[in-house]
C-alpha cells in the first residue's frame, strides 16, 4: 500500500445519514498476543505474570492511597496529553463531517474519556443497585495534545488524506509492524509524552476489529512490538460522539466507548472474562475449569464477552452465565460485568470501570515508576506515568504564528510535517472561508503562492516539491484572518 495526497476540489455538503454497524464488537488485542505468543512462545507466560499481578497492584494502591487519608498529595501533575492521527481518503474524511466533524469528534472523544474514567458518564443512573458499590473512578485525565514534538502548535490531531486502490487495512499485525513506520500511516509523536491514538479503516481479516492496542508491556526486546507503536489504533467511524449534521453516526457504536475500552488496555486491564474460549491458553471457560479472568477479584467471573445491549433478568443486577455457580457458592450474585467499560457490549450498554479496575489503571499513571524486573523485564506499576508529567503541552505555544481569532486557528492543520511534497491543510469551513495560500521561505520571500476557487470545502493541498529543501512558514488567508504553520521539507 503506498500513500498517496489527493487533492479534494469539492466535498458536496448534505444531510447525512446513519449508519448501522454490521458487525459485533471486536477488539484486537487477542490478536496481537497471538502474533506475539506465535513469534516467542515465551510471551505466553509473560501474559500470564502479568495478569495475576494486577489484584496485587490494584489492592496495593488502594491501600496507599486509603493510608495517605487527607494529607494525599497526588503524584499527577498534568493531564495526558492526546494526539489523533486521522489516515482517511476523502470520502471517509466527509463521512467523518469534514474540518467541522473531525473538531467535533475529537473534542467530544476526549470528554467522553474524562467522564468515563471519573465516574462522571451520564448514564451511570443505568448501574443497577447490586453495582452501585462497584462504580469506579480512576482520578486520570486527558486533554487534547497543542504542542507538537517541533515546538509549534496543533489542534490535537493531524489527517492524512490517502487515494488509489488500496484506502484500508488489511490485518492488525501487519499495520503495527509496518504502517506507521514507512509512510503508510503517520509516525508517533514521543510515546513517552503524548498518548498516540490511530483513526483507519480496517478491511479483510481485521474487517470486524473497532480497535486494538500497544501497551507498554508488549513492547521490547527482539521478539516485542516496537515502542514506538505504542498507542491506540481504531476504526475513524467510532471515534467520539457525533453532532447534528457533521458526520455519519455508526450505531450501536457511536458514544466514544471504543477508545474508552482501548484506553484501558493501554493501561493494562483486561477483559473480564479472561480472553479465555476456543484458541485461548486455556481450557475452560471458568476459573475453576481451568479457564481465566481478568486477575481483579471485584469483576465477577464470566465465561465470555458480552454483545448488544443485553436485557438484565437479576433484580438489582445483571444477569448470569456459564460460570454463575462453583460448586454451591453463588459467584455471581448480581450477575455478569456487561455494563463494564471492558466487555464487548454496545457502547449504550457500557457504564463503569470497577474500583480495582481503576486503582490498577491509575498505578501505571499516578505513581512513580517502581523499577524492577516485572513479568516482562520491566515494571509494570508507573510504566505510565511520564505521559502525566507534560502539561505544558496541552498549552498553545507563545509561537504558533496565529493571527487570526479562536477558535478558526484551532481548527488548522498541515499534514504530514515533515513533508516530501504535497501538504494537506484541513481547517472548519464553517467558521471562515479560505481565500488564498502562500508559502515564505526563512528569509521572509514568498516563493509559492495559491489562489483558492472557492470550491474548497475544508480541505486543500498543494505540492511543494518544486521548492528545495528546508522550513518554511505556509500563510493560510481567510477572510476572518490569517493563520501561519511552519512546515519542514524533506
């Protein structure tokens, strides 16, 4: 697959509709321990440290946060600092609403996970009374990444428009080890310092997948996944919550809570059941079959994922499975954990992250690292916790070239920076309309100049490979102003 810029003359703006997801929730994660487990069977047994060490980690931070009382000083200093990297064609850019769909999802995606990792979602008056108690908050934040790695501003994300045959990926495995890291797709911002979340499409064997994640524990070494893939990558189609009249809506997977469920794999939970079932290490379905769960003791056990919108039969609670009773204890008295943010269920059924849940999620970002050797040559408690240390850049820089007033500027980006040649400017349309481009060179002399048709929607390229090598400022004129964004070519 080789990258190509198309240059958009018209998007033709209409009312769009809803679309209806075909498939049930899939997420790769299974698939990636897998392909790593295939490569060096000696991952399977890390896999397996890993998971039961969670219950001690989760109960351990619940004892020292629970110890510290009042005089708690938390180790957070600033919120996780988010970047989106959008690789859509065209027609998917529209189906995402153009510049003003992409504003919106992206702004309402981070909301969502603030609310959700807080205990702050909305339809939380759906938790039943058995789950009341089991209502978590993990006390971690996100924002929207206004800083890039060279020092200049973005709105937290940046697109990438593809053409030509080849507009999707074809399998999991094959776009972490290669996309992001031969132009297919779009490098990572510093792992460390900003939460790197990939916006595609999949097709063929990864055709049922909304997402799929490199955590840090999967990372390293000979036979791991290289640390510079850390991050989420996801369906475009599932990403925030979409607005009147700027983009298609995918029910039923259409409230954000695909980057809510990846995010918390990111930070190392589980699925509730386990990951057990046919091709799994295991040979049940239960713990006391010789299946397995998550490693958290407050998630009952469940003998496998959740789909739709299940109807709950248990006054109070859920309802039960497979794996309700052990031998005649009741394991399950308030049901299964399918309104659990990390079960497969559609997102109008998810509701909550459990308090062991959130207390091993917040131990990878709150608390310092702990050294070690862990289960995979690293420790696991505070692999995270870098990605808490940069406030600074959810802040505009001093220096962004902005002339114009918020929120137009916001709403620019130039993509991909560095460049080899064509550049894409995506902007909200909605808020101004782009009357001309011109390209300025470090001594201040104007050696590109575009004049735009008016036919331009909210999206533009030009192609810079005439030009030599080196930076240059590209001057976006509209008619409420003017925005300025360094570009680097290659």
């Amino acid at each position: 697959m080789k990258k190509a810029i198309f240059i958009l003359s018209y998007l033709l703006v209409c009312c769009l509709p809803v679309l209806q997801a075909q498939q049930q929730r899939q997420c790769g994660n299974e698939m990636i321990r897998k392909a790593l487990i295939a490569k060096d069977p000696s991952w399977a047994q890390r896999f397996e440290e890993n998971r039961e060490a969670l219950q001690g980690i989760a109960e351990d931070y619940i004892k020292n946060k629970h110890q510290a009382g009042a005089a708690e000083r938390t180790t957070l200093t600033g919120t996780v600092p988010v970047i989106f990297h959008i690789v859509v064609t065209p027609w998917q850019y529209y189906n995402m609403g153009g510049g003003a769909g992409v504003i919106q999802r992206c702004d309402s995606q981070i909301a969502i996970l603030n609310r959700d990792f807080n205990a702050e979602n909305s339809d939380s008056t759906l938790i039943p009374s058995g789950w009341k108690a089991l209502y978590g908050s993990s006390g971690i934040h996100f924002g929207l990444a206004h800083t890039a790695p060279t020092g200049y501003g973005t709105p937290g994300y940046e697109v990438t428009i593809l053409s030509g045959a080849d507009t999707a990926f074809s399998d999991i495995a094959s776009y972490f080890a290669s996309a992001k890291t031969t132009g297919i797709g779009t490098p990572s911002w510093d792992v460390d310092k900003y939460l790197n979340i990939w916006c595609v499409e999949f097709d063929g064997a990864a055709s049922s997948i909304l997402g799929a994640t490199v955590s840090k524990s999967t990372t390293g070494g000979s036979t791991g996944t290289s640390p510079s893939l850390e991050g989420v990558v996801m369906l475009y189609k599932v990403l925030g919550n979409v607005g009147p009249s700027t983009g298609y809506n995918y029910i039923p997977y259409d409230l954000g809570r695909t980057l809510t469920h990846e995010v918390g794999h990111f930070f190392e939970i589980w699925h509730p059941w386990g990951d057990d079932g046919p091709g799994s290490l295991h040979s049940g379905y239960c713990p006391w079959d010789g299946g397995a769960d998550d490693g958290l003791g407050d998630t009952p056990p469940q003998s496998g994922a959740t789909y739709g919108n299940p109807v709950y039969t248990i006054t109070g609670g859920t309802f039960n499975d497979g794996c309700k009773m052990n031998g005649t204890t009741d394991t399950q008295p308030y049901g299964v954990g399918c309104l659990d943010f990390m079960d497969y269920t559609d997102d109008g059924g998810m509701h909550l992250f459990t308090p062991q849940q959130c207390a091993a999620m917040a131990s990878m970002v709150l608390v310092p690292p702990t050294g070690g050797t862990g289960a995979t040559g690293k420790g696991l408690v505070g692999e995270n916790y870098d990605l808490s240390q940069h406030p600074e850049l959810l802040n505009w820089p001093a220096t962004t070239g902005i002339v114009d007033a918020v929120p137009l500027s916001s709403t620019v980006s130039l993509s991909p920076n560095p460049t080899t040649g064509t550049v894409t400017i995506t902007f909200d349309a909605s808020l101004s309309t782009l009357n001309n481009v011109g390209v300025v060179n470090l001594l201040g002399q104007q050696v590109l100049y575009r004049e735009i048709d008016g036919k331009q929607k909210d999206i533009y390229s030009i192609d810079l490979s005439t030009l030599d090598k080196g930076i240059y400022f590209v001057r976006c004129n509209f008619a409420s102003g003017t925005v300025i964004r360094k570009i680097i070519l290659q």
